[in-house]
C-alpha cells in the first residue's frame, strides 16, 4: 500500500515514517512536517498529492495537531486552525481523490467526569480549547467523509518531547544538584499510556483492514476508534513505573493533585479509553507497562527532553 503521513516531526508521525520507510512491503510516498506542508493551508492541501512521487496515496494519516495544551488556552484561533480548519481540509482532499484518510485525535475530547472506560459512542464534551478544536476536527472529517477512520489515542510517550523524557529530566537535575526538592507529580488523573511505535503500527493494521473489507466479524472498519496500550495508571503510578524500571526504586515521588499546579488548561480527571471495538478486529496493543519497558530498552543513551 502506498502511504502519506503529516505530522512527521511529531511522536507518532516520526515513528509511523520510520516503520513505513523500513517496510519493504509498504510503500511511504511522503512524510511532511509543519515545516514544509501546513494543514491549514487550502492552497497547499490542494496541492498535496500533486507532486508526489509514484502517484496519489492509498492513505493518508494526519498525525500533525496542535498539543500544547495550555497555549491552546491563549492561542485558541491557532488550535482551531490546526486541529479543525486542517482535517476538514484533508478529508475534502481524499474525498475528491478517493484516498483513505486516518486522523488521530484524543482523549481530551472527553470531559473527564466518567467512572467507567469511555467507548466511541460517548458524546464528546470537552473542557478545554485543545479538546474543543479536536471534537471540532473530529466532526468536520466526519461530515465530510464519513468513511474515514479516527483514532483516539491518549498519553502518548515516544521519540522527542514526552513524560518520560520529563520524569527522568527531573531525575537528573536531582542527582547533579541543579535543582533540589522532592520529584512532585499529579495522582488524581488517571488514563492510558501510549507508546508511539505500537500506536503506529496499531493505525497501520486498522487501515488496511478498512481497505481489505468494508467490515469484520459484523464490525465496519470505519468511523471512530480508540487505540492505547491497554491497562490505565495515574500520572503518579506512570512516573513511579518509569523510575523503577529506569533503575531508580530509591527515588521517592511525592503526590499532587490537579488544584496545586494552577494550569490554564482543564485536564480530565478520568479519561481511560476502552478499545473494544478496534480488538474485536484483532487490533491490540500491549500493556503500557510491556511498551514503557520497550521504550526505555531503545532509546538512545542520555537522551532527554523537557515538557510533556
């Protein structure tokens, strides 16, 4: 299958280019950064397929968004642009061409308040103006073309910028004496970790179901799906694990709670996903704590980013 990936530069972008490009079944037409191909850009999202080499793609997955939670808050027309003007865009695009298009969204479309996972038929209700511009984005591909596939995902950790990279920052900052005081991290949100690469491959599955046959097992391969490493940990029992597994038992973490950081943007307190639909496909990802293990084993060596 021929592929065309956005958001390149991104956790999950690098990681679905990496393993397309390493795949001598599949075909990466494309890999474009925010650098080179803006979303948003009508003019340019016209154009995308035109000068591509070995022709129009098979599929198309928007991995780019706008994630900066809190400067969503301040930049809202910005998070719109991205994260609903851009997938509207897309989907018109591989509506005309007759292009399957994948769009990854999130868990904060949802307003934290439930108790049990959340499937694809909750309504979205979201509390903050990242979650808002992804429910938007959400229903502009939908309306337009309602065969695409979206994938929700959550707590993605992976190459560049993540918590993990930020838990063991903060580690080496202690131990070198840069900073001083106890590790501190939230305990009353709970959701599922994701590790790129198995997100990445997990989206690589679910589209070519979707191209192979209009359903499975009575299940159509279309329309919204939720895709995370399965079992779900607070922020707090996920940096506990990443130090442990890291090496580092003897470092205490103290717990916090949502109030005493004072961020512009409302987080859900709850937003565990449940992935029934896509593993009555036969699309699963592994426990996050398998995944994290993985991800700490092949990372490169001093490796670290700040922020989350």
């Amino acid at each position: 299958m021929r592929w065309l990936v956005t958001g390149r530069d991104g956790q999950l972008g690098s990681c679905l280019a990496a393993g397309l490009a390493a795949d001598p079944a599949e075909d990466l037409l494309r890999a474009t950064s925010h650098a080179d191909f803006d979303v948003a850009d009508a003019r340019a999202v016209a154009r995308v397929f035109d000068d591509v080499d070995g022709g129009v793609p098979d599929v198309l997955v928007n991995a780019a968004a706008f994630t900066a939670v809190d400067r969503c808050e301040s930049e809202s027309e910005l998070a719109f642009r991205v994260n609903a003007l851009g997938p509207g865009l897309l989907a018109e695009r591989c509506r005309d061409v007759g292009v399957r298009f994948v769009h990854v969204s999130t868990d904060y479309v949802f307003d934290g308040r439930a108790r049990e996972p959340y499937c694809e038929q909750i309504p979205m209700r979201p509390r903050c103006v990242y979650g808002q511009s992804k429910a938007e984005g959400e229903r502009r591909v939908l309306e337009v073309l309602p065969d695409s596939l979206i994938v929700r995902t959550s707590w993605v950790f992976g190459p560049g910028k993540n918590f993990v990279e930020s838990i063991l920052r903060q580690l080496e900052r202690r131990r070198s004496g840069t900073i001083e005081g106890p590790l501190a991290v939230v305990d009353d949100q709970r959701g599922c970790p994701t590790y790129a690469a198995d997100l990445a491959d997990a989206i690589r599955d679910l589209a070519t179901l979707s191209l192979r046959r209009d359903s499975a097992d009575g299940e159509d391969v279309r329309g919204i799906f939720h895709l995370c490493n399965s079992g779900s940990v607070t922020w707090w029992e996920f940096a506990r694990a990443i130090l442990d597994l890291a090496g580092y038992a003897d470092l205490a973490i103290e717990r916090l709670g949502t109030q005493d950081l004072d961020l512009p943007a409302e987080r859900p307190r709850y937003s565990v996903l449940d992935c029934g639909r896509a593993a009555r496909l036969g699309v699963r990802l592994r426990p996050w704590r398998e995944a994290l293990a993985s991800y700490l084993t092949s990372r490169p060596r001093g490796a670290t980013a700040e922020g989350v």
